[in-house]
C-alpha cells in the first residue's frame, strides 16, 4: 500500500492547484498508473467549478493507454450527472483493472461510484491518505454535512492571552512576518467575519494586500447599528454582509442579514448566500459568542513574546468545573515565525 500512498500524495497536491477555483466543488486529483512499468502515465485535477473532473482529465491525459491500468483519485469517482456526466462510466469504458480511492463522496448525490466501480469488474482499494484527503476536503465536508460554511477564527495574543491592551490598542501584538501570514490566510478564505468592537476600534480594511489576489468578502456582525457607514469595512472594494436587526437604507453591494440571537440559523443563512468558508478576526466578544455556539471548527492562534498582564482577553465568559470539560483543540500543527509562534488546531474534524 506504500506505493499508492505515495502516488495519492501526488494526486493531493494535484488537486490543491485548483487553489479554491473548483469552490464549492471538492479538490480532486487523479493519477492513471501502469502497475506493471511502474510508472505514471498520466495525471490530472478538477481545475474550475463546472469544468472536467480530476479523472476526466488525466484519463484524456493518458491519451488511451487505460486499459488494464490503475487509475488513483483522491475522491470516489461521481456516479451521477451534475454539471458532467458520470466518472464512473468513464472509468469503466476505458477498461481500468483498479480503482483506488482516498476518501468516499460524502455527497448522497455524487456517492455510490465505488460500489458501481466494483460491480462492473473493477478492483476498488478505499482509504488510502483518507486523513489528509479530508483535511484537504474540510470546506467541501462542512458544507456538504451541515450545509454551513466552514468557520477558522484567527487572534493573535501575547503570552498571556490577551489581544489588546484595557485601553483598546491592539497594533501591532505579532511581528511582521506573522502579519503577512494572516493575509496569505486572508486570501485562503472566501469570507472575512468580524465584529462591531474590532471595527470602531481599529476600522480595519479586511482585504488582502498581496499581488494577484481578490479581496473576500465581508461579513459584519453589528446588531445594535453602532458601525457609521463611511468605516473602511463598508467601501465598495468588496461583497459586503451586514448582519444586524433592523432595516437600514444600504448602498446597493451592502446586503443586510437579520440577526435573531440563533447562530446555527446564521450560518445557514450565510450558505444560502453562496458563503463556503469564513475566517473570524474579532475581539473577545464575538470570539465568545462564536465559540459558546460552538460555530469554530478550526483555530489559527498567533502567540508573541510579550506580556500585557491586564487586557483583553482572546475569549471569556467559558466556565468548566473539570480540564477535560475544556475544548481541547486535536490535530496541531506548530510553526515559529521568528519570535512569533502560530498554533492551528480543529476543534472538529470533518
Ligand atoms: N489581537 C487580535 O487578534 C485582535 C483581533 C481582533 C480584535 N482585536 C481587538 O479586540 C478589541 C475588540 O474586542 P471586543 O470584544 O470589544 O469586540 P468584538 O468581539 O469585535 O465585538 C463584539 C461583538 O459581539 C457583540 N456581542 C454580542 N453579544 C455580546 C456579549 N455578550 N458581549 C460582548 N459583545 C457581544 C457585540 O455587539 P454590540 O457591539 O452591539 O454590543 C459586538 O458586535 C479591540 O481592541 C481590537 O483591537 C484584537
């Protein structure tokens, strides 16, 4: 199996070319292989939402040498018609021996390729890098799931956990370094959330200053209407969402969302709107309220080396009896940025 683990690696890093143009579609990478030369004939990735799928392409890659090889994808093979006509079909007509397949569609639409795959002869092999097939898939999974979008929430604190002093001031807590990297980040996300606290203190842009790259869209959570419209978050640079509880007389690309006190309602709103994926850069406040609701899957969590004491803290108002009541994040991955520290963890895994 250490050979197709292999070849799977390759077939992951195909499809994160895609770089989120294949949203709200999955990532996917395919590989035609010849077990026998050990060798790859082929490759592929779904490139664009609407286009080929991954397999599509690398079996047109192969150029008709499919017949009695192994082809490798990242995703079950769909077995229906959506924007494309069915993968499975495909796989079959080109006379593959084996299948093997990362992780199953957990698209009830799309499902079922393998069984199909199996019944008409051909050897399906499921689960290899299944773990890091739905990392790369953790959008498309929240959204499929619960039909919400994926939600990281970023904060940056020092080493004892504040994000601004008591007075408000909050620039700059991390090092350059870390800043650039919260706007690669940025740019990652098809949507920045933040809250009406962070915004009349910092009146923040939310945009992403790097080359080539499309600012997200904002979304604003100001229940009580305390934001005046001139604030950077509301220029036109963007698709702006205001979340509040009234109805306000908006410029035309500020879209207003009712807020009743139910996130989980919210969120599913913000699906119905086209939103897959947010990052939440907010003050202690919203975090609270975000994390109370248990509406975070992952966390971003920049750490400098300096010492507040009395501030603001990254999140308040949690109240456990027991340690192992506490949120207890899985998964971490620790990188240093010069004298900065970024911990990401999941607080759930899809
Ligand atoms: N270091 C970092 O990573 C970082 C990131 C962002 C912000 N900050 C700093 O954080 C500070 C702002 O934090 P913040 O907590 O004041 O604001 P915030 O979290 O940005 O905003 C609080 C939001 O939550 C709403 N809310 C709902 N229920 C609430 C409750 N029970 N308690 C508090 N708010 C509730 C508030 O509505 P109402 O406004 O209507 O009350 C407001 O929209 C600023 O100093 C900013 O510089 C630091």
């Amino acid at each position: 199996m250490m050979k197709y683990s292999k070849l799977m690696q390759k077939c992951i890093n195909l499809a994160k070319k895609a770089n989120g143009k294949n949203m709200p579609n999955p990532f996917v990478g395919a590989i035609v292989y010849d077990e026998e030369k050990k060798e790859i004939i082929s490759s592929g990735y779904h490139k664009k939402y609407g286009e080929a799928h991954a397999e599509v392409n690398a079996i047109k890659n192969a150029n008709g040498n499919t017949i009695g090889k192994t082809i490798l994808v990242s995703l079950e093979p769909c077995s229906h018609y959506g924007k494309t006509p069915p993968c499975t079909d495909l796989i079959i007509k080109s006379g593959f021996k084996k299948c093997i397949i990362a992780m199953l569609d957990p698209n009830k639409k799309a499902s079922g390729g393998a069984e199909i795959l199996k019944n008409a002869g051909i050897e399906v092999v499921e689960g290899i890098l299944e773990k890091e097939a739905r990392e790369l898939n953790k959008v498309f999974l929240k959204n499929i799931l619960f039909k919400k979008p994926y939600v990281m929430l970023k904060t940056a604190t020092t080493l004892d956990g504040k994000i601004a002093l008591l007075n408000g001031k909050s620039k700059w807590i991390t090092n350059e370094k870390a800043r650039l990297k919260v706007q690669k980040l940025r740019s990652k996300y098809q949507a920045i959330m933040s809250a009406s606290g962070t915004i009349l203190a910092d009146n923040p842009k939310l945009n992403v200053r790097l080359k080539n790259k499309t600012s997200p869209i904002r979304i604003i959570f100001d229940p009580n209407n305390k934001i005046p419209l001139n604030y950077n978050v509301f220029n036109n640079d963007a698709r702006v969402i205001l979340i509040n509880n009234s109805k306000l007389e908006l410029p035309k690309h500020i879209e207003q969302l009712n807020f009743d006190g139910n996130f989980d309602k919210l969120f599913k709103e913000l699906f119905m709107m086209g939103i897959c994926s947010i990052m939440v850069e907010a003050g202690c406040g919203f975090n609270s309220e975000l994390i109370k609701a248990d509406e975070i899957d992952e966390i971003n969590h920049f750490i400098a080396p300096k010492i507040f004491g009395d501030g603001l803290n990254f999140v308040s108002g949690l109240n456990y009896n027991e340690i192992n009541d506490s949120i207890q994040l899985k998964n971490i991955k620790v990188e240093q940025i010069e004298d900065n520290l970024l911990i990401n963890g999941k607080i759930k895994i899809y």
